[in-house]
C-alpha cells in the first residue's frame, strides 16, 4: 500500500522538435572528446575544451574580443573586389556562399587596434571562409595592410590559418605568395615588428610564405603547422605519421616557433612584445627610479672576499667546473626583469644548450643570451652539458641579428667547456656556425658584451664572445682548449693538465694582463648561491655603465670599434 502513497518522479518532459534546435544551438560538441559544451561556457573558458583541454578554431570576431582592447578594431580594404581569374566554373558561387554563410567579405580580416594600449595592425584568419585558402584578394588585403603599417610605423601581428592555396585561382594565388613575403620584407627593412600567431591548422602556401616571416612566431598548443598536410605525406611515403607530428611543440622542438602560447595568456603575451618593441634612441633609456636601487655588495660577502684565499690556475679550472656554480639563468634572472625567452634557430632545432631572449634592464630593452649546463643530472644531459650544437649558435645569431634590427644591446653569458663535437655536429655544419657567428658579431651595429661566468672553451665560447668588451668572473676560465686537451697536444700526457693550465694563461688575471678582457668581476669568495645578490648587483651596476658609455654612438662606430679590439692580437 505504502507504494500507492508514494511520489512517482516526474518524466522529463520530451522537447518539442524547436526546443530541441535551440538546445543544439546553445552547445557545442569538442571534436576531440565529443562532450557537448554550453557555448556561454566554451565562450567564457576562450573556446578551450574544459574536459580536455582541446583548443576549438575561433571566428573573427570572437578573435577580436579576445585580443584587441573593446571598440578599437578598425578594418581595412574591405571593399576590394574579387575575380575569378581561371573563370574557373562555379566560383563565384562558392565565394558568394561562403560570405553569406561567415558574414565575412574574405578569408581574412585585417585593420588598426589596441591591444592593452598599444598600436598594432592585427589580421585575422578564419577557416570557415573556403578554409581560410589563400587567393588574391586575401593575399592583396595582407600586402595593402603590410605597406600601410610600414608607411604609418605600426607592427604587424596575423592569426593564420589556411587550408593552403586556393586552387580555383591556380597560379595567380600561388603569387600572393611572394607578393605577401615581399610586403614583409619592406616592412622589416623598416624596423618594423611583425609576430604571426600559428593557429590549427596552418598549412601549405600560408605556411611557405606570411605564417613563417615573423620577427617572434608564436604559436596555439596543438595546432597543425607544416607545408604539406599529413594526409599527402603519408600517401608520399607509404607509412603513418608519429603522434604530434607537425604540431606545435613538435614545430617548438624543430626551431620554427618562438614560443606556444596558451590562449588566456595570448593577448598579455602579445602587449608585452609590442611593449618590449617601442623605438627607443641610445642604449641607456634606464627608469630614473631604480638609478637610486642599491647595487652594492651586502657586508657579509664582503666579509667573506676579504676572508677568500687566492686560487691556483688549476684550483680555478676546477672551480669553474663545478655543477653548483652559478649558471646563466640565475644572472638573468636576477639581474634583468619580464625575460621573455625565444626558441628556434629557424632551421633544424631548438637547442636547449643556449637559453636566449628579450628583457629589460631597468626599463631599457635588452637581448640576453647564456650557455647554460644545467644543474642536475636530468637537466645535464637536457642540455648537453652546455656544449652547443650548430643550431645552438644560429639560434644565438638569430636573437643578436634581431638585436641589431630592433636597436638592442646584446648580452651574453658564456660558460662552455666548448662546442659540441659529435658525429651529427659536424653533419649540420659546426664548424660553419661557429665561424658564421664570428663574421657577423664582427659587425654587429649595437653594442656588444660577452661576459665568461664559468669555463670559455675554446671557439666554442669565443663564438659567442666577440663583443665591444668581454669580461670575466674572477675564477672563470678562458682557454684554447682544456688543460687536458693542452697536454695531450703538446706533451702527449693529459696527466699533466695540472702543470698545463698553469702555463696557458687562462685565469682572468692573466687574461687581462694580456689585454684579451677588459673587467674582471669579483666571485666574493666564490660563484655560488649566496653570492647570486651580490655578483649580480655588481654586473648590473656595471652593465649600465658600460651601456651609457655607448650612448650616443653610431652603428658603425660601435662595429669599428669591436674591429679595432680584435685587429690588435
């Protein structure tokens, strides 16, 4: 009986055929997991998947809510007419439904905004437009957007995504190619800065022209990025493509991308290189405030200098040796603020060896480059003990080239028991890299420093040594080659290494007597954690003075002068 009393659950009441559109319209489905999304929601976490984290394509004007600061988008050339050049059949149709469909007049939209503040030409690609393929009109409003911000000195930044060339216009598409590539080479001979931001998928002739041009490329995790789709590759080579081939962190891993950025941090990322950009004249454009910062040595290592016993040449050997000395990205760290680090030499791969990028020193922008070894086991091999491939060098080259277009100092860290010399370091041309780097620091036109914080290796650390002036730590070494290689050499007895380093002149004392380093930086007592404030405080305080002695000179001074400093040995 008690059955008959009790409450019977309500049917959920079946939704009639309009309830149920609505309903689909509201959500949408991952298409990498299948749950269905609320689009409030997916619009609110950035069109991230929130069970799996897969990024959705973003249409145009979502992109520009997201990255361009409220009301400030102005579009351009939106009025360019199309053609159909081939009158290939049925493409004017196809144009004409995809701009009913998208409410977009082509596969790119491009014009003037803020973002944070900051002025910038900012284009949008946007797959749903004949999957974002690349014809002439696209390629002219790109061209026509470039040569405007070149004219008004404004920065470029495309989101691109593309399916390719658009075949319905066969060759005259594939031209848009070098007329887009040409546009940016204008643009970039102006000092001007240009960031593509990759996004899924970018491929084909977007891919082989505009998308891989950038001073910084950047790119959304996940995204497809090549030339030819993995579909044509496997049917090419008759296997299947590894998982994660041609994505971003692969495309990270290979040196073609700066940096993978996560969408809730893609527009502060994007303000902060446009602000790490701004036109500056000289080279110690310092924040007045932090001139009063003190950069003296706390009075416990001063105690401890005074208290340190002098070493032996070998004893510094060893010291500059040691895994628990301080490395290059403990300098920066310390000594310079928003580091920004960038990847890739653009060629082959991203060497871990050399960490390299962009900050400021006290509010003047910097490139900072180190060799860092790495502090454990795992983090040694990672980074080869810091001996450098040849893409590590065209890395390094690649940031003092961008230097020197963007009117930065260069600074660099050096701590190498020399370059690496496997069998695949020869195969990429070690040798070339390293002599490619000594050709253009030559006549680099900024100013210079290279600074030797532990081992100097041989032409391993002179390739990122060719500076206005090198200074070294107190107990760093700078060397021809190791002892051991030294008395192997000439003694046929590497046993010897001991007697060896004393009579290569190695140390920085000898050094600078020889007029090969022009400072010598205090170690308080030795290069190690407590003395990180204190070495630290002393480099930048003489950094800066080294940057305001600089002020004022061209470029070709600062590069005749580097000249004249190596012509005298």
């Amino acid at each position: 009986m008690a059955a008959l009393f009790q409450k019977r659950k309500k049917e959920p009441a079946e939704k009639t055929p309009v309830e149920a559109a609505q309903a689909l319209q509201e959500t949408i489905v991952c298409p990498a997991c299948g749950r269905e999304i609320n689009k409030k929601e997916a619009e609110k976490n950035l069109y991230v998947c929130y069970e799996c984290g897969s990024y959705f394509r973003v249409r145009t004007r979502n992109r520009i809510r997201m990255v361009a600061d409220a009301g400030t988008f102005t579009s351009w050339f939106e009025d360019l007419a199309e053609a159909n050049p081939l009158e290939f059949p049925g493409y004017e149709d196809k144009v004409k439904a995809a701009k009913e469909k998208t409410g977009l007049h082509e596969a790119v939209t491009i014009g003037h905004c803020k973002i944070y503040g900051e002025d910038t030409v900012l284009g949008i690609c946007d797959a749903r437009f004949l999957m974002s393929s690349m014809g002439h009109v696209m390629g002219e409003k790109i061209a026509c957007a470039v040569e405007r911000a070149t004219e008004e000195g404004l920065p470029v930044i495309l989101f691109c995504c593309s399916g390719g060339a658009r075949m319905q216009e066969g060759i005259v598409s594939l031209m848009q190619m070098a007329k887009t590539s040409a546009a940016l080479k204008r643009h970039s001979e102006a000092g001007l800065l240009y960031v593509p931001v990759l996004t899924d998928p970018t491929t084909g002739g977007v891919t082989a022209s505009f998308a891989m041009l950038g001073d910084i490329i950047l790119a959304e995790p996940g995204a497809l990025i090549g030339f030819a789709g993995p579909r044509v590759i496997e049917q090419t080579i008759g296997e299947k493509l590894p998982e994660g081939f041609q994505r971003a962190q692969f495309q990270l891993e290979h040196g073609f991308v700066d940096r993978i950025v996560e969408r809730k941090e893609l527009k502060l990322t994007l303000y902060r290189i446009l602000k790490l950009h701004h036109k500056k004249e000289g080279y110690a454009n310092f924040d007045p405030v932090r001139e009063a910062d003190c950069l003296e040595a706390t009075e416990l290592m001063k105690e401890r200098a005074t208290k340190a016993k002098a070493l032996s040449a070998w004893e510094k050997v060893k010291a500059a040796r040691k895994v628990d000395r301080l490395a290059s990205v403990d300098y920066i760290e310390q000594i310079f603020d928003e580091f920004m680090e960038l990847h890739g030499d653009r060629q082959f791969r991203d060497d871990p060896a050399i960490v390299g990028g962009v900050a400021y020193l006290d509010g003047q922008p910097v490139t900072v480059i180190g060799v860092h070894k790495g502090k454990d086991l795992k983090e040694c091999m990672h980074r080869n003990y810091g001996m450098p491939s040849p893409e590590g060098y065209r890395k390094a080259l690649r940031l003092m080239k961008q230097a020197e277009k963007f009117k930065r100092p260069v600074i660099t860290f050096v701590n190498t028991s020399g370059a690496f010399c496997g069998m695949e370091a020869e195969e990429r041309g070690q040798g070339e890299a390293i002599a490619r780097n000594l050709y253009e620091m030559s006549g680099l036109k900024v100013p210079v420093l290279c600074i030797m914080i532990g081992e100097g290796g041989s032409g391993g650390a002179l390739a990122l040594s060719v500076g206005n002036e090198v200074w070294m730590l107190e107990n760093a070494t700078y060397s021809i080659l190791s002892p051991e290689g030294f008395a192997s050499i000439l003694w046929k007895d590497g046993r010897r290494a001991k007697e060896a380093s004393g009579v290569m002149k190695i140390t920085a004392q000898d050094l600078k007597a020889l007029g090969v380093i022009e400072e010598i930086i205090p170690e308080y007592g030795m290069a190690d954690q407590p003395a990180l404030i204190s070495i630290s405080r002393y480099m930048k305080r003489h950094i800066k003075t080294f940057l305001k002695k600089q002020n004022g000179k061209t470029g070709d001074q600062l590069a005749a002068e580097r000249y004249q400093r190596f012509r005298v040995f």
